[in-house]
C-alpha cells in the first residue's frame, strides 16, 4: 500500500468517525434540549456536519467512482437543506409565538 493510499484511507476513516461523532451529538441534542429553537440549532449543525463528513468520507473511501459525484451533490444537499429546514421550524415558532426556554419558565435541570 502506498503512502497515498494510505493517507487517503485514514483521512476517510477520520472522516466517518467526526461524522458519527456529530450525528450522535446532534441525536443527543434531540433529546436533552429544552425547546424547540435549541433542538433546531442541534439538529442542523450536528447533523449538516456529521451526514456532510460521512458522505465526504465515503467519496474518499471508495477511490474513484461513478457514484462519487451523487455522494458530493448529496453533501451538498444535506449542507443546504439542514439549516434552512431548521431556520423555517424557527422561523414557524417564533411567528406563532412560541417562547423560548428560561431558567424561570420552567422545566428541567
């Protein structure tokens, strides 16, 4: 194996695990926050990261494909799509007044 490949199957490996990583954060994130705006904030940076890392390790880890480039514009997507799907679910909260979690509204640790 030459040091090319070499490095190329590390960096995709490191890629996977930030990925897993992230997504784990962001299923975290669902769960433990308290209100909608923070579980939106969780969800699309954790996740745009983590699905945007696999699939950007998956490019590397299979050399060169046909498939490469549907896996770059579904990264593409996923980096795009997140954020925008959580800013309207925010956007949508805050319309139809939904406040936002406090210390002294309630709930929680």
């Amino acid at each position: 194996m030459s040091v090319l490949a070499f490095a190329t199957q590390a960096l995709s490996v490191a890629l996977l695990l930030v990925g897993a990583v992230f997504l784990l954060g962001g299923t975290i994130g669902l769960v433990r926050l308290p209100d909608l705006y923070s579980r939106a904030h969780a969800a699309s940076k954790c996740d745009s990261v983590g699905a945007g890392s696999i699939l950007v390790g998956l490019v590397l880890h299979g050399g060169v494909a046909v498939g490469d480039l549907k896996l770059l514009l579904l990264a593409l997507l996923v980096l795009v799509s997140g954020p925008t799907t959580a800013h309207a679910l925010a956007r949508a909260g805050h319309r139809t007044g939904l406040a936002a979690w406090t210390k002294r509204s309630g709930g929680g640790t």
